[in-house]
C-alpha cells in the first residue's frame, strides 16, 4: 500500500451485527427491570452478539493494522475518536457529580430550612436537619452507615494510583521495545485493577449486609452507589481492554513507533483513575 | 494536516454490493448519507402525522378523538420524533454527504463507525414507537419526561429509556466522526478558516453533542434508577429534589435546541452568498458568532425553568445571559442581509427556503427574547406562547434550512434538476399555511392557554381552528416535497457540475451526480475555490 | 410563469396580513392587564419589549426586503464585492447590547419587587393532587378542596353529547372557589402531593410550580373585586386539562363574613368565639381530616362523570 493513503474499507458487516446485539440488549434490560422473565436471557443473547461484534470488528481492525493499511492519517482519526468518546464519558459522570453537588449545596440544606426552603422545611419536614450524609427527611432505606473513606477507600485509591504508574512503565517499556517488560507490567496494572474491583465488590457487600447502606438510602445512597457504581463499570471495562491488550502484546502486534490500541486504552485507564480521584474527594472524604 | 489518497484495495469501485447488502454494510458517506436524510424523511412524516392527531382533536372544545392520556401520549412522542427522528438524523445525512465533498474528503474519518451510528437510528425507533402499542401506553409525560410524572409510566418507561441511550449512542458516534473528519481530512490548503460555513457550524455542533448527549443519557438513567431501583435523585423525602432532573435535563436540552439551529445557520451561509452571486459578508464574525452562541448555551438553560422558585439571583444570571444570545445571534441575521445587499440575487426554491428562514427564523427568536424576560415569563411560561415560539424556531428554522438544504444539493446527489415550479409552489404554500398553523398560537398563549392540554375553554376556539387547518393544510403539502424529490431521483434536466450560477466551493467541482468516490486524490485548495479567503480582504 | 408567481406571493401575502391584523385588532385577546401592581408591571413590560422587537423586526424585514426588491439580477443588478465592513459590524454589535440594557433593567426591577416575599398579612397554604387543588388558609384555619365543576366535567367527556358551548365557563369553573380579600398581601405556599402542577391565574401576572416535597412562595395583592380564572399549567398527567382554577376576590369586610361562614358550617363542634389560635390550628387540623375523604370521595364520583 503506498503510504498517504486512507484507508476506507469497502464493507462493513460488523456495525449492523453490533446494532442488532444492543437493541436485543435493551430489550433484554427493560424486560428485565419490569420483572419481565425472558428479560435476563435477551440481555444475555444481546450481550453475547455485542461481544462477538467487538471480537470480529477488533480482528478486523487489527488484521487491517498488521497489513499496513493505516496510514498516519487513519491513526490520527482513531486518536480524535478515542479522545473525543473519553470526553463524552466525563460529561456522563459529570452529570452523576452534578447531582451530588446540587443535594449537598442546594436540596438537602433547602429541606433543613437554609434559603428559600424555611418554608419547605416548616410546612412539610418540620424537625427535619441537613447534614451529610443523609437519607432525607423520610429517612428512606432506613439507619445506615457510610464506608470511611480513610480505610478500604484510601487503600483503593492507592491501588488505582499505583496502576496508573505501572501502566506508564509498561508504556516506557514499549517504547524501548522491552517486551518482557511490557508484559510484566501490563499484568500487574490488571492486577491492580482486579485487586480494586475485589475490594469494591467486599465494600457493597459490607454496605448492603452491615451498614444498612443500599442504593435506596435516600440520596446518599443513590449517588453513593451511582457514581462508584459506574466507575467500577467502567474499572472492569478497562481492564478487559488492557487484557486484550496485554495478549496482543505477547504477540508482538505493537512496535515502539505505532501502538496506538496500547495508547487508547492507557488514556482509558487514566481517565479511570482521574474519575476516581473525584469520587474518593467527594463522595469518600469532604 | 494530512494528505489522503484512498487505499486502492481489493474490492474497491467495481465490486460493490448491491441490493440490501449495499445499504446494510455500506462505509461509504454518501450512501450513509442518504438513508440518514430517507429515515429522518419517513420520520418527519411519522411526526407530522401525530402533530396532526394532536391538531384534529385540538380544531374544537370538547374532546372528540382521542382520550387525554393518549393526546399527551402524542404530544410526547410528536416531539421526540421530530427532535431525535427527523431534525437531528437529517443534519447528520448532510453532514455525511456534503463535509467530505465540502473539504475535500475520500470519506469520514471512521467510516465502519459511520455505518454504525446510522444503523442505530431506526432500531432505537423502533423501540421507542413500540412503546404505543404496549399496555401501558408511550410516554405522557411531555418530551422533557419531568419526574415525578415520569416516574408514574407503566413498563413502558423502560423502553423509552433504552431508546434515547441507543439514540444518544448514535449521534454521540456521528458527532465523534464529524469532528474527526473535519480536524483530521481536509485537503492541502484547506485551512479552519478556508471552510465554508457548514463545516464550521458542524464542527461546533458535534462538540455541543459530545457534551451534552452524554448528560441526557445520565438524566434518564438517574428517572429509570428512580423508578426501578429504589435510589431518591427525584424524590425530596429522600433528600433529592424534582427540580433536580430539570436541571440536569435543561444542561441537555438548551445546547440541544442550538444543535438543531447551527447547522441550519450553516446552509443559510452557504445558500445566499450563492444566489446572491457575492461572498458571505463577514465571515470570520460568523464563525466567532456560530462559537459564541454555543458557549452561551451552557450558561443559560434555567431559562426553562423560571418558575421552579429559584433564587433571585439566579433567575437575574440566566435572564441576562439569555438575552445576551441575542448579540451573536443578531450578527449572522445582520450578515445575511448584508451578503444580500447590493448583491446580485436570484429566487431559486432553496434560496426562497433561505430567505423564508431568515425572516420567520427571526420572529421566533424575537419571542424567544420575550420568553427570557423573567417577569413575564411567568405569564408566557407553559403557554402557547412557548409552542408558537419553538415552532418557529424548529419549523421554519431547522426543518426550513434542511428543505432549503435538499433543494440546494438536490441535483449534485441525484445528478438531475428538480422541478423548479413545483419546488416554487412548495415553498410558498407551505408558507402561508405555516404562519396559518403558528402565528395564532401566540395569541392563545398571550390569552391564557396552557400547553399539553387536550380540550380548552371556548374562549379559544377560533384560533385553536385556524391553526389546526393550517396544520393539515402545511401538512399535506409536504407530499408534494416527497413527490418533488421522488421525480428529481428519477431523471429530469442533466445537472451541471456547478449546478448554480454563483456556487462556489469544492463540491461543484465534482461531477453531478458526485460519484461514490470522490477526492481519492485530494484537492489543493486554494483562494480561488475557497469559498472563502482566509485573509480578511 | 411569471404571472402565476405574482400571484401567488401576492395571495400569500394577503393572507398573512389578514391573519395577523385580524388577530391584534378584530379578536384583541392579547395578554390580561391583570388586577395586581405586580400583573400590571407585567402587562406594561410585555407592551414594551413586545414594541421593541417588532421595531426590530420590521427594520430588519424592511432592509432584507429593499434588498430583495432593488439588487435582483432579472433586473440586470451587477453584485458588489464587499465582504466585510468592521464599522458595520461594530454598530449592529453595539446597539442590540444598548436595546438589551434597555429591556433587562426594567425586568429587573419588577423582579425584584415580586420576589420580596415579606409582609404578608395572611398566609394561603396550595396544594395540587391529580388532579384538583386543595386551599388552606393558615391563620383562618379554613381548608378544602376545589375540583373541575360538574357541568364542564359532564360535557368534556368523549362522546358526551353537550356542546362545550353551551357550558358556563366551560373548564374554567370550579366547586369550590378560592375565596382572597382585596387589598390584602396574601402569601401562597405552593406544595404538590403527587407531581408537579403550577399554579396560574394570569390576572394575578404569574404562575408558580407547585413541588411535591418543597414549598414555593408567592405572593399577590389584588385591587379589584371579581372573579378571576385559571388552569394548571405544568403537565400532570391525564387530566392535567382539567383542574382549573377560580379566584374570587372580595371586599376584605365581605372576606370576614365568609370566613365566619365556612368556620361556623365546617366546623360544627366548634364552641362560639374561640379566639385563641392555638385552638383555631387544632380545628384547622380537624377539618383537613374531615373534609379530605369527603372531598376526594366527590372527587372519584366527578371523574367517573
Ligand atoms: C432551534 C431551536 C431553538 C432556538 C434557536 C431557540 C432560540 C431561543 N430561545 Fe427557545 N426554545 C426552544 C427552541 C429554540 N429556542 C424550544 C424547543 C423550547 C421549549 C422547550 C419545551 O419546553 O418543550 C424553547 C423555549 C424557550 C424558553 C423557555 C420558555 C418557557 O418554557 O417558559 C426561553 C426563555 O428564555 C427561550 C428563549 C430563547 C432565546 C432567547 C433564543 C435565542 O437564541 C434567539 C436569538 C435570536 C434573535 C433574538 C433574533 C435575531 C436577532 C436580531 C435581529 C438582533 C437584534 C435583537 C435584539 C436586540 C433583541 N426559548
Ligand atoms: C423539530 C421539531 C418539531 C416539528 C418539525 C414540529 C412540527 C409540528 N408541530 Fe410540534 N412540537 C415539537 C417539535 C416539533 N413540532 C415539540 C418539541 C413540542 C413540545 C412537546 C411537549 O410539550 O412535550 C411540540 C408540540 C406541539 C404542539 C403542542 C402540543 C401540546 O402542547 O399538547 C402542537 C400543537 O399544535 C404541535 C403541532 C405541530 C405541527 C402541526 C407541526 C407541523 O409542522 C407538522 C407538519 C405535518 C406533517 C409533516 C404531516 C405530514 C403527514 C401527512 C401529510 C399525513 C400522511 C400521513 C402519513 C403518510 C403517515 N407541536
Ligand atoms: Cu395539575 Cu397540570
Ligand atoms: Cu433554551
């Protein structure tokens, strides 16, 4: 392929197979959410299709890669897109920070009376004090108690923090062409972020069997759960993609100049990391 | 910037599927192109037909048709499908069609992603038009599914959700695409500001839907975790508050309603100048304009929200900088008359569409300065005041630049001349019968009618039935675009390649109709095809 | 072709002209003056920024238009080649901020002086269900529903058979009418039980949402006796439509006499003259709990029709 070409593939089989997967996948979900009981196993299928979709459409990619037909051109068109749907993912969580932000700031003081909402206060939650963490005034879910941030939480950040370094040495590694190296360190970040995980999963349980804490425990809980839960989503996420590729590194698909699939994720895993930080300030420890 | 040349691999040019194949698979942006403008077409119609239930029931007091749950049912999906459906996927089939033609593009940036984006589209219709014929009925609870209400619709809901998270999945690929496209593959010497003026406002659009898109998608989720999981973001007695998802939704929905107007701006630029035979007058303030208005619209979105009991201090904050939209906004309208003035003009059907959008674009946005006024917003508010408002905006603004916008690249698609007289007639009837349908409803608003009510007073009833016959009237008209458009794809007077007289830019150097393939070889752009000159002589 | 084109654009144009003057001059329902200082600033501001953008308007259609006329190339018009002017572009910056100034301080200023709550001298406590409204009068101690009237209710059934027509104040009339002294600065305390309705009578000059959980103030003084008429004007579900709203304002002496009315028809236990207020919120609370089933049992009865 001579070289300032860009690439347009003549085809593409995958995108509507992908398309067919997700919309089984909703319906799968909104059955399920109603109760539904074929709900679960339209979920699954939907979920299986879109799985088969990535690994067909990832080989394609890959094998189109390994051929040579990416200029430097389609490789920066993969940047923008990966950096762009990295911006779209922080204005999804910044909508989840804006509704912890507005309870503490506005609703919650409002029902204790602050501002505008002596009346509110008065009239409808009389004896009702803001304070956070809360459950709100009809102290829903119950007494609960919050996960303190300076124990497990801080542990995980620490965790998270730590892969964040190690992908990078990994990433040094690359660029050196030490593949050992590469390796060693890309599985440890995977380590890392399992470890994560595993404290995470240890956490809700403690929340939901000791604590009292569960996602119906007021507004607390709501964002509680909200935000770390879709973090952890997205941890998991993460980490599926740097196994992949961590296996497409022991294959040598990446050279020190073009491994932009490595570079994709790591922005990932970053972006991750820097959601987390935001979590463990405001939901963990302010 | 890159240089580009298309890969000539295996299959290319001579082997391309055809039948379904052909349009399932495709990778190709014109192909794309055109399902996205034949779906958002089918969808227009979809919508329409239910403004058209929602206009019948609404031509005499009492109720006669439908049941009121069904009637808001209708209001909401009307407004969903107009929004998600026909507005928001036609602009994107231009976007497909013409960025890449407009800067000297082989294709988008990520084309196996083009295909996906598309494709989402009619199964995320699907099954949000499927929840009409689910016991529990479609949404009723107004396109901005404010909770609780909300939160009171049966199974349903679900589904509703799951349909704007595959919607917003699809125009957040779109706009990831555009943008990529625009940045990464434009020709030698195309610099930012050599693009004409619908690239411009695309670029600035995609970043508006990249931004917001995903808040939409966060807002539903928080009503489905509400309504199905137990959490209180929308309950107060759990410390939440309703007022919360308004403000989450309106983040969303004010940049949302600019989405649906630049790209209209930016095929406004592109077809006076044309008919006018004399370049854009003040291009570069377009362009900081088409920026200005869109970082405005992060800062102004309460202004849907005055009589939730917000602060004084906040209500002043988002009236002023409401208003201040007006300045930027002001300038284009200033500009087109400008280009117009002393130019050389003629009355094609996309320039009539044109102008039609300039003066009809500018009443509504002249109500809408009167809706940012606090004191009386709280008169005007959940009137149809608010509905002539959004109507002119979206009908004789968005949905006028995508009409003007076919007939302008009609004949480079197709390869062959619509009927201009017809074209002409399409124009001005829907016109007249446009401000039929909508000038009277400011009067009802003014007079005290609510929105989203089934049956009124019978103070309201003779403007309630001017507008409903404008509403069919307007409305059977379109088959006449549909007819227009069926008869141009079919054959009629060869187009040339520049097609107008006073077009200028890449896309009328390439032949009508464009092949699949064009600009495999990229263009050097210079001033002399620019539509416009960097320099600022 | 040319003919027919003259004749169309001339159609049209008549037409238009007619449906909009018809519209301000022969029907004149533009926006209430009100009977509140408060709707009367909003009346004033409406007229001002109303005249303002139509100024606008027409300057801006009159420039577009004498373009339009003049620079057309069926009559041989050469295109200039100016592209930009910084002067021209400088003026039409600066003067929509100067007409923005001159909008946005008088909406201040009435702003301000809506939102100072203060001073009430007696407190209304609105509470919307779906779909009816229920009034408390909180220092009277007077509470009760207020329902879609009978007659409308009859009538905007499907398939009822009775003309809207023939129905006095046809969705515009209530059981139960909201009964306010004149002359008095009353304080609404707007609240919801299920979702969120809003509470609009435009001779007041505003609406407020009412919030299920939070409480809203507002506040009215009213200047002249009558009756005064309204309708929910948040979507609230099915019969959203129909929970209207009537106010009937009167003279304070006539207000009292009312109030000994109500106070000596609801609450029958009550012993003559007790003037201690403690006593008066207990009754209040008595009556909630009594009129409450009575009235929502009246309420199910109107809604089957
Ligand atoms: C394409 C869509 C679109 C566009 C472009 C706009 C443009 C504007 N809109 Fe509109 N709006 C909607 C779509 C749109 N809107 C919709 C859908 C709703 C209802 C949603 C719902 O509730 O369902 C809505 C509702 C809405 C409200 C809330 C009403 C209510 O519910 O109470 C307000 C209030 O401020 C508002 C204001 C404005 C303003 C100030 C502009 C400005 O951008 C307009 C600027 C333009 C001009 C002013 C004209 C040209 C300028 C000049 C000629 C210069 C000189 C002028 C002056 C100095 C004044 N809009
Ligand atoms: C881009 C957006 C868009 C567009 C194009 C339109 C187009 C139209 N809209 Fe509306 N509308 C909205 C966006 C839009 N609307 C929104 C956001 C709301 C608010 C919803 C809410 O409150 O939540 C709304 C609400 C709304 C209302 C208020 C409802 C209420 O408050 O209860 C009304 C009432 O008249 C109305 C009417 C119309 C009409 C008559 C048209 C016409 O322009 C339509 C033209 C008609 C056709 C194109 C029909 C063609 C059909 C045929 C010829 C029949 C043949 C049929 C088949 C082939 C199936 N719309
Ligand atoms: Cu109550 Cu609408
Ligand atoms: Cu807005």
């Amino acid at each position: 392929m001579a070289q300032g070409s860009y690439f347009v593939p003549a085809t593409a089989k995958w995108p509507i197979v992908g398309t067919v997967g997700m919309f089984i996948m909703m319906i799968g979900a909104a059955n399920w959410v109603n109760n539904g009981p074929t709900g679960p196993w339209f979920f699954a299928a939907g979920s299986a299709i879109v799985i088969l979709m990535c690994f067909g459409w990832f080989a394609d990619v890959i094998r189109e890669s390994q051929g040579g037909l990416y200029n430097s051109a389609v490789d920066a068109s993969f940047r923008q897109g990966m950096i762009w749907f990295i911006f779209s993912e922080v204005m999804f969580f910044a909508a989840f920070f804006g509704a912890l932000f507005y309870a503490r700031v506005l609703s919650v003081p409002w029902l204790g009376g602050a501002g505008t909402g002596a009346m509110t206060n008065e009239l409808l939650w009389p004896g009702f004090e803001a304070a956070w963490p809360t459950h709100g005034p009809a102290e829903l879910g119950g007494a609960f108690q919050t996960i303190p941030g300076f124990g497990l939480p801080l542990l995980n950040t620490m965790i998270l923090l730590t892969s964040g370094i190690t992908l990078t040495l990994a990433h040094w590694a690359l660029k050196r062409s030490q593949r050992g190296l590469l390796v060693f360190w890309l599985f440890a970040t995977i380590g890392l972020g399992v470890v994560f995980l595993f404290i995470q999963g240890y956490e809700y349980v403690h929340a939901y069997r000791d604590l009292g804490l569960t996602l119906g425990s007021g507004i607390y809980g709501s964002t509680f759960f909200m935000l770390t839960g879709f973090h952890g989503i997205h941890v998991t996420l993460g980490a599926i993609m740097l196994l992949v590729i961590a296996i497409r590194c022991v294959r040598g698909h990446f050279t020190k100049k073009n491994h932009f699939g490595f570079e994709a994720c790591a922005w990932y895993w970053h972006f991750v990391d820097v959601v987390w930080l935001a979590l463990f300030i405001f939901v963990y420890v302010i | 910037m890159s240089h580009t040349t298309t890969a000539d691999h295996d299959d290319h040019h001579g082997h391309h599927p055809t039948g379904i194949a052909r349009w399932l698979f495709s990778t190709n942006h014109k192909e794309i192109g055109t399902l996205y403008l034949v779906f958002s077409l089918i969808m227009f119609f979809v919508g329409g037909a239910m403004a058209l239930v929602i206009r019948a029931e609404l031509f005499a007091p009492g109720l006669q048709l439908v049941n009121p749950e069904f009637f808001n049912q209708m209001t909401t999906m009307h407004a969903l499908v107009m929004i998600f459906g026909a507005v928001m996927p036609a602009f994107v089939g231009l976007a497909n069609w013409m960025v890449p033609l407009m800067i000297g593009a082989p294709d988008m940036a990520l084309p196996r992603m083009n295909n996906w984006s598309f494709w989402i589209m009619p199964f995320a219709f699907t099954l949000l038009l499927a929840t009409l014929f689910m016991p529990s009925g479609a949404p009723a609870s107004g396109w901005t599914l404010y909770p609780p209400l909300s939160l009171q619709g049966g199974n349903s809901l679900a589904f509703v959700i799951f349909a704007i998270h595959l919607m917003g999945i699809s125009s957040i690929m779109g706009a990831i695409n555009i943008i990529a496209t625009i940045l990464n593959m434009r020709a030698p010497g195309m610099t930012l500001l050599r693009m004409p003026l619908f690239v411009w406002t695309w670029l600035i659009t995609a970043f508006l839907l990249i931004a917001v898109m995903p808040v939409l998608a966060g807002a539903v989720t928080m009503l489905l975790t509400d309504r199905f999981f137990g959490t209180s973001f929308f309950n107060a007695a759990g410390g939440g508050d309703p007022v919360l998802y308004q403000h989450i939704f309106w983040f969303f929905g004010h940049p949302e309603v600019y989405i649906m107007i630049l790209p209209a701006f930016g095929i406004v630029s592109e077809i006076i100048p044309t008919f006018s035979r004399k370049r854009l007058f003040g291009y570069t303030s377009m362009v900081y304009a088409t920026a200005a208005i869109a970082f405005l619209s992060f800062i102004v979105w309460a202004h849907h929200m005055f009589t939730v009991g917000m602060p004084l201090g906040a209500m002043l904050f988002f009236m002023y900088a409401t208003m201040i939209i007006a300045v930027p906004t002001g300038i284009k309208i200033f500009n087109w008359v400008a280009t117009m003035w002393r130019g050389s003009m003629s009355f094609e059907t996309p320039m009539l569409f044109a102008l039609g959008f300039v003066v009809l674009f500018t009443i509504g946005g002249l109500s809408g300065i009167m809706l940012a006024i606090v004191p009386a917003n709280f008169q005007y508010h959940d009137s149809y005041f608010v509905v002539a408002h959004f109507h002119y905006v979206l009908v004789t603004g968005a949905i006028y630049s995508i009409m003007a916008a076919v007939y302008y690249w009609l004949p480079k698609w197709t390869g062959y001349m619509y009927n201009e007289k017809l074209g002409k007639i399409h124009f001005w009837w829907s016109t007249v019968w446009v401000n039929v349908l909508f000038f009277p409803q400011h009067y009802l608003g003014l007079a005290g009618m609510p929105r989203r009510i089934p049956d009124y007073a019978v103070q309201f009833t003779e403007f309630n039935m001017i507008s409903s016959v404008g509403g069919f009237m307007f409305g059977f008209g379109q088959l006449l675009f549909v007819y227009i458009i069926w008869q141009c794809a079919r054959g009629g007077e060869k187009a040339t390649a520049q097609v107008w007289e006073g077009a200028r830019g890449l896309e009328w150097t390439v032949p009508s109709p464009a092949p699949l393939h064009t600009f495999d070889t990229p263009p050097l752009v210079d001033d002399s095809v620019a539509v416009h000159k960097d320099s600022l002589t | 072709m040319k003919r027919t084109n003259e004749l169309i654009v001339g159609l049209a144009v008549m037409a238009a002209i007619i449906v909009f003057t018809w519209g301000i001059f022969a029907v004149g329902e533009n926006m209430t003056p009100g009977v509140t200082p408060f709707s009367q600033d909003v009346y004033h501001l409406h007229n001002v920024v109303l005249g303002i953008v139509t100024v606008i308007g027409v300057l801006v259609f009159t420039a577009m238009f004498t373009s339009i006329v003049i620079h057309r190339k069926s009559k041989g018009y050469q295109a200039a080649k100016f592209t930009h002017s910084t002067k021209a572009e400088i003026i039409w910056t600066a003067i929509p901020v100067l007409i923005l100034v001159v909008m946005a301080v008088p909406a201040t200023r009435v702003l301000i002086d809506m939102e100072s709550t203060g001073g009430a001298e007696m407190n209304v406590k609105v509470t919307g269900y779906q779909w009816l409204w229920q009034y408390e009068y909180i220092e009277e101690g007077i509470s009760f529903f207020s329902a879609l009237d009978r007659d409308s209710n009859r009538a905007r059934q499907i398939g009822s058979g009775i003309d809207p027509r023939t129905v006095e104040n046809y969705l515009l009339e209530v059981d139960n009418r909201l009964v306010l002294p004149t002359n008095t600065r009353i304080r609404f305390l707007l609240t919801a039980d299920d979702v969120i309705h809003s509470w609009w009578v435009p001779a007041l000059g505003w609406k407020r949402d009412a919030i299920p959980g939070m409480v809203n103030e507002a506040w009215t003084y009213i200047e002249e006796e009558g009756i005064y008429r309204g309708q929910c004007a948040e979507l609230c579900g099915a019969d959203h439509g129909f929970m209207p709203i009537v106010v009937e304002a009167v003279s304070p002496e006539a207000f009292e006499a009312w109030v000994a009315e109500q106070r000596g028809d609801l609450a029958v236990n009550d012993s003559e003259g007790a003037e201690d207020a403690v006593e008066v919120v207990e009754v209040a609370d008595e009556e909630q709990e009594q009129v409450q089933p009575l009235a929502a049992a009246e309420f199910a009865e109107l809604s089957q029709g």
